[in-house]
C-alpha cells in the first residue's frame, strides 16, 4: 500500500510539473508574440519593419515585414502605374531631366498589392513545377527573383521598376544613367551586384527605392547598401 501511495504521489508531482512547464511555454510565447508581428503566413510571425528613422528609410527584406497597418496614399502616372505622392515629385524631377538629355524612360512597376505580390510568386512557383521542379525547390527558387509577400519595396510604394523605351535608348544606356544620377533625386539603386550577400536579392540595375536626397547621396557616395546605411544610424 505504502510504495502504491508513494508511485501515486510521483504520478501526481509528475503531472504538476507537466502543467507548469506547459504554462511557461504559453506565457512565453505570449511575451515573444508582443515584439512580433503576424499575419503574413499564417500564425508564423515575423519582425516588423521600423519607421523610427523616417518613412523614407523604413527597411523592408526578408527579416523586416511591412507593418500590418501599413497605410499608402497614392499618385497615378500617366501609364496607369501608382506610386506613394509623397515621392512623385522628385520622380518626376528625375525622369525629367533623363527626358532632358535624350533618355527614353518609364515606370514599369510602381506600387503592388499584397495580393498581387502572392499572385507573382505563385505564377514564378507555378513555372519552376512545369519545369520539374519540387515543390519546396521551385518556392525556393522563386524566391530568389520574387520577394516574399509582406517583404516587396513594391508594397510600400516607395519603389519603382524603371525600363528604357527601346525605341529611343538602349536598357543599358538607361540603367547607366539612372545608376549615375538618381541619387541626385533621392533614389538608389536597391539591389547592386555587389551586395547580394547582405540584400539577399540579386542584381536589379531597373529597381529603384526613394530614401531622401540626404541619405541617397550618403549611400551613393559610400557605395553601400540601404541596410549598411541603416547601421551607421543605429
């Protein structure tokens, strides 16, 4: 009776312990939740990207997800694209001044919704499956070309996809002196060549972020990436 007493009497502190590990491990997890945020893919949860140094430097990439409440005002172009107004100034600015000198330039890509932004991964997806691939390696090949929905500069409207008209200037010509020049108007070539170790992204010579004409000159002037420059702040 004694050594039955005794295995129930372990049976019943084993439980006890049981149960508070398990209400740790949910207290903790409420604690974690709190400097997270959600909802990009499911109840997974991620970093949110801060706008402690301006909205103009907000830095969204794969670890800095765009904030839920995130909120755009936008300006129509004349081909239909959108951007945020607070940088359609200094874009016209820009393009004007290309046009100026001979360049023949327009937005290709300006603002994306986050519907939009899934619906090019699943078509990247899609293509890498017809081509064989498996499913976990055509997403993980998409997302090397494809940002990750809530991670797009493209859902900020802050970025723009600039591409020659071909039938004034060559691509080349274009992504030249936009590399030369658009800091002079607040943007910078997001993804360079050679800081795909530190962007994650490959080389865009088309893609182009407003930062601000202080911080674009910095970083052009430094050679470095908006996350290098981001550092230099903190």
């Amino acid at each position: 009776m004694k050594r039955y007493a005794r295995r129930k009497k372990f049976k019943v502190k084993k439980l006890f312990i049981l149960l508070f590990t398990v209400m740790l491990c949910v207290m903790a997890g409420k604690v974690l939740h709190s400097s997270l945020t959600t909802p990009f893919l499911g109840n997974i949860t991620h970093h949110m990207a801060s706008e402690d140094h301006g909205w103009n430097l907000i830095l969204v990439n794969r670890e800095n997800y765009i904030p839920a409440d995130y909120e755009v005002q936008l300006t129509e172009l004349s081909n239909g694209k959108k951007v945020d107004s607070r940088i359609y100034p200094e874009l016209q600015e820009m393009f004007n001044a290309a046009r100026a000198q001979g360049y023949g330039l327009f937005v290709r890509e300006g603002y994306r919704t986050q519907e939009e932004q899934q619906q090019l991964m699943n078509e990247k997806i899609e293509a890498h499956e017809n081509e064989g691939k498996s499913k976990s390696e055509a997403k993980k090949l998409a997302e090397q070309w494809v940002a990750i929905p809530g991670t797009s500069e493209h859902q900020l409207g802050i970025a723009v996809d600039i591409n020659a008209d071909t039938t004034k200037s060559s691509r080349d010509d274009v992504y030249n002196w936009l590399e030369e020049n658009a800091h002079t108007y607040g943007f910078i070539k997001r993804y360079p060549s050679n800081k795909t170790d530190i962007t994650g992204v490959i080389n865009e010579p088309w893609h182009y972020r407003y930062v601000g004409k202080e911080a674009a000159s910095a970083i052009y002037s430094q050679g470095i990436c908006l996350e290098e420059y981001i550092e230099t702040l903190e």
